[in-house]
C-alpha cells in the first residue's frame, strides 16, 4: 500500500495497516513457507521491495519505512534460510501496468530516469526469471528502475 500522506496526517492506524501489509505479510509468510520450501529441489523468496525503500520519499514515510524494514529483512532471511532457501528482493521503481490509469508515471518526471523511460510488467517478470534462473544468488535486491537510484 503506497500512500502518500503529509507527515502531521500519519495516523497509528495508516502506519500499522502499511507495516503489516508491506513487512508483517512477507516475515510471517516466509515462516510459514519454510517448511514447505526445505522440501522443493529449488527453493526460493522473492520479496517485492521498493525504491521508496532505498530512498527518501517526501511524505511516503509509513510505505518507505515498511519497505527499507522489508529489504532488511530480505537480508536476514537470507543468511538465515541458506543454505536451503535462497531469498532476494526485487526493487521497482515507476512500473506502467497496461490497462491502469496514469497515476504514479505523473508524478515522476521521464527526465529523472536516466533510460528515459518507465518500466513495464515485463521488466519485473525478466527480474523474476533472473532470479529464479541464477542459482547462485542469494541476499540482494535488485533495482528495476532504469538507473533512477543513479540520482539518489
């Protein structure tokens, strides 16, 4: 849940709601996953992080705090869960969803994304592949946000 809310407006409730669907939801899932994940030839998490995660949002501070925690989490369950389950994180930036209304793309200006351009549902699949194929990789997040952490 991406909200953006004046810091004066965050509310015990906005805060809570945003932490447990964004960290709570990936920590307690992942527990209950493990073991069925010990049990599969490959298995793997892959958590859905966020650029708000790795930079400073102007009034995002619940999604951006739930998700900096969701990257470190990431981490930790990957020293963890290793060597039986590999887990990684995927950190998009602004992703154009076919079918959905211009939102988000009009908040971020085109020229602070060094590729010129917003993502697209392919790019995250081509993460998720990547990840899924490259077996040799475990604890990281990788940025799908064409170069926009370059301005960070």
């Amino acid at each position: 849940m991406i909200t953006r809310v004046d810091f004066s407006k965050i509310t015990p409730k906005l805060f809570e709601d945003t932490i447990n669907l964004n960290l709570r939801a990936a920590l307690f899932v992942s527990q209950y996953s493990f073991k069925y994940l010990k049990k599969s030839k490959a298995p793997l998490i892959i958590n859905m992080a966020s650029l708000g995660g790795m930079q400073n949002w102007n009034s995002f501070i619940p999604y951006s705090i739930s998700k900096t925690a969701l990257i470190k989490l990431t981490y930790l369950l990957a020293k963890e869960l290793a060597p039986k389950v590999r887990v990684n994180a995927i950190s998009p930036g602004t992703i154009v969803i076919e079918g959905e209304k211009a939102g988000t793309p009009g908040i971020i200006n085109v020229e602070r994304i060094p590729l010129k351009k917003y993502g697209s549902s392919k790019d995250i699949i081509s993460a998720v592949k990547f990840i899924i194929e490259c077996e040799y990789l475990t604890g990281h997040v990788i940025p799908i946000d064409g170069g926009r952490l370059l301005n960070n």
